[in-house]
C-alpha cells in the first residue's frame, strides 16, 4: 500500500474499526476520490459493489484483497463475539454441502419465478412431499381454506396449512394441525421483486416466539424436506460444532426462511431477539440465526447493537460538528428533532430500547440512510459481502443485547439464501466451561464523514 495515502491506510488500522472474523476488509468510496486513495483502490480492490435498496442509493463499497487489511494482534475470540453478539463468517463451510450449487441454483430461480403466483405454492409442497423421503414425521398438505388466515394482505401471496402426524414412544399416534408454509413479498415497492417463503407454526406474530420442542422440531424437519439447502445446513457438522461450543451446548436449526433476493431488494436494519431485558433470559431458546447464501451474492451491515449504538452517536457526533449538513437538515426537519436526537443518544439505555425497537423506531430514517450512514458503517469495518456456501452467524441473547443487520443485493439477478434460528432445546443448560474444548475450525455529494484527522 503506498505511503502516500493516508486515508486508506487510517481506515484500514483504526483501532475503533471492526474486524468481522472471515470478511474481506470493505471500504466505501466516490467517483471523486483523490488520486493516491483511488490508485490504492485500483491495486488492492478485488471487487467492487454498487449498492441500492428499493430505489435508494447506498454508495459504493470496494471488497479488498485480504492481504490489504494489517493482521490483528491475536486470533478472533469467537466465543466473546458470540456472548456479545458481535457476527461473524464462516467462509466456505457449506462449499461441500452445496457441491450441486448449480443445481440448487437452477432450482431456485425456478421457483422464484413460480412462487409469485398464489396457486403455485401448494403445487410445490405437494411436489416435494411426494418426492423426498419421509423423515420420523408425515406430513400432508391441508384441504384449501383451513389452516392459518391471511396475516399480511399486501404482502402475502400464498399460504399453506400443512398437518404433521408422528408416534410416540408408546406408539400411539399424536397429530399437529397448526404448521403452515407462506409466500410472500419483501417489500410492496414496485422495484423490488423479492419474495420469501417462511416455514413455521401457530399463530402467526402470537407464536413467532413459542419454543415448543416438538413444533419447532417438526418445522425443522418440514423445512429440510422442502428446500434442500435447508437440509444442508441443518446436517452440516463443521457448521453445527462451531455453534454448539460456542453456545456450550447442542442446537438446532429451525423456522426456516428461504429468500430470492432480487436487485433493489434487501432488508432494513433488524435483529431477531425474541428476548427480555437481562442478559441471558431468553425464554425462547432462541441464540442466533444463521443466514448461508445458496446462489448470488448478498451485502450486509451486521454489527451488535452495542455497537450500533455506539455508531449512531458518532455519527450524529459528526452531524453536530457541520459535516454533511444537507444529512442533518433531511432527516431531522424539525426545528427541535435534531436536540431530540442527540438527547436520545446520550441516554444509552435509551438508545438502545431505541434501536430495539421495530425498524429501530425513531432511528429509522439515520440507519437506514444511504449513502452516507451506509458508508460509514463500511468504513467501521460493519460491511462484508456473502458468496455461495458462506455463512453468518448472528448471536442473539436478549433485545439489549442481539446482532443488527442490514441486507442488500449484490448480484445482477435474483440470489437465494436461507436463513434458519439456532435454538436449544428447553431445560438444556450451558455446559461448564472447564469441559468444553475448543473446536476446529472457529477460524453526486460526498457522503464519508472523517473518521482520522489527515497529517
């Protein structure tokens, strides 16, 4: 890296930036960049990546080679990111799974084109029901019109209502009516042709977060009939022992959301946290989510909420200070709304109910904001980019304490992921630590506010 640029080699060392454990370093950049930052891109970019969500402009990120980032001083400490809900990447470890990543591909973006039509959800259960080989459960397609109602009717395409029958121990016969598969749309804007299809039980919203074991397991194996990546990533062992020690002890992967990411799709910033307040009360079981991309490339902004946090009271830091004042004057119009932001900022338990709030609430529109807040978290070192057989792992613990993320296309055509929750069965403790052993494989305008004063 040339000695002469300054602001590439600031951006890159900067104690404060993050270092997500299997991503290449990401920087944003302009058209307009001085010459030794653009002559260090052009040596040390090994891709680049125009981002826009739903016809909103997020700038551009250039993805370096890996050499380019200075080694940190010790290995990642996946264990303390996962207490803190931090992310991290497993770069590759689905490579194996997904060997027939052409075919599941292939498959895919044929029923991307299907499944937005109403009827043809049913066809396609029905269809892989009768195909794959039935696991410990029977399940069956429910006649039209029972099952769960519509829940989202501007969003909702399809919905199917799906009965499990199963033997207990003594051999009798126990049968569960309420599981249901839906298709759906990511957004109602009209350049955003994404769609989703989602596998759980219950009551829609009211059961989001019931941890019934028997439910949830039934989902599980309901899933990995019907998408065969799901039944990829539930069986991977390299995958799954990373998860399990980190948690100190065994889960499972269920609520199956399978995503066509298309251009101009994505998804605002979220978590997944079904949890209370303190630390490690989640009633759900519910520790993370794991996202592991099939086909395309997704971009994300993944970074605790702690850590969000503490990015948006920078970043309104900056505001306060005169920069990017066309930024402060969009979103905080009102007279007394930008003294209400930074009174919100400063009162950290605040922010954080804040933040964990639906579409983070107030904070929508600032860490939804693109280019500028998007680039700035790139430049913090929040951004990587997913390629087939990777996966994210998003901890979660509580809503105080979860991983926000942030997700767009990084692909000319429609991509497809799946995204599954990593839950422990009731009644299982943590493990004692002196017996858990470390497991292989843990391996127009400017828009970038300063982050280092230039000599």
């Amino acid at each position: 890296m040339s000695p002469e640029s300054e602001l590439l080699r600031d951006l890159l060392s900067a104690t404060d930036r993050d270092h997500i454990p299997g991503a290449a370093p990401i920087v944003s950049y302009r058209e307009d960049e001085d010459e030794d930052f653009a002559k260090d891109l052009r040596e040390y970019t090994a891709s680049r990546i125009e981002l826009s969500r739903r016809g909103a402009w997020h700038g551009r990120l250039a993805e370096l080679i890996p050499g380019s980032l200075p080694k940190p001083e010790a290995e990642p400490d996946l264990k303390a990111r996962w207490r803190s809900s931090k992310p991290f990447i497993l770069r590759g470890v689905l490579s194996d799974r997904f060997r027939r990543i052409a075919d599941d591909t292939e498959l895919a973006v044929l029923q991307f084109s299907q499944l937005k039509r109403p009827n043809e959800l049913r066809v396609w259960i029905t269809d892989r029901l009768a195909s794959t080989k039935p696991g410990p459960a029977r399940f069956s397609v429910l006649p039209q019109g029972s099952g769960p109602n519509v829940v989202d009717r501007q969003r909702d395409i399809a919905r199917v209502g799906i009965r499990a029958e199963t033997r207990a121990k003594d051999g009798t016969k126990e049968v569960y009516d309420d599981l249901w598969i839906k298709v759906g749309k990511l957004s109602n804007n009209t350049l955003d042709g994404s769609i989703r299809v989602r596998f759980s039980f219950g009551n829609e919203i009211a059961d989001d977060a019931n941890p019934d074991p028997i439910r949830t397991r039934l989902v599980s194996e309901l899933a990995a009939r019907c998408v065969p990546a799901a039944a990829r990533i539930r069986d991977s062992t390299e995958l799954m022992s990373v998860v399990n020690e980190l948690a100190e002890r065994p889960l499972f992967t269920t609520q199956q959301i399978a995503y066509w990411n298309a251009p101009e799709g994505g998804a605002l910033f979220h978590h997944d946290s079904f949890g209370g307040p303190a630390a490690e009360s989640d009633a759900t079981n519910q520790l993370g989510v794991v996202f592991a991309q099939v086909g395309g490339r997704t971009a994300w902004l993944a970074l605790s909420i702690e850590d969000l946090a503490t990015r948006v009271r920078e970043f309104t830091g900056h505001l306060s200070d005169g920069q990017l004042p066309w930024v402060r004057a969009e979103v905080f119009p009102e007279p007394d709304a930008f003294q209400a932001a930074l009174d919100l900022v400063d009162d950290r338990p605040a922010l954080l109910r804040e933040l964990a709030m639906p579409g983070c609430g107030r904070l929508a529109q600032l860490v939804n904001r693109g280019p500028e807040f998007t680039s700035f978290l790139a430049d913090c070192g929040h951004a990587s980019v997913l390629r087939p057989g990777d996966a994210i792992v998003l901890p979660n613990h509580s809503l105080q304490n979860t991983a926000m993320h942030s997700v767009f296309c990084a692909s000319p055509d429609v991509t497809f992921g799946v995204s599954c929750a990593l839950r422990a069965l009731p009644g299982i403790k943590p493990l004692s630590r002196e017996v858990v052993k470390r497991g292989k494989g843990i391996q127009k305008r400017g828009h970038r506010p300063k982050r280092r004063k230039k000599g």
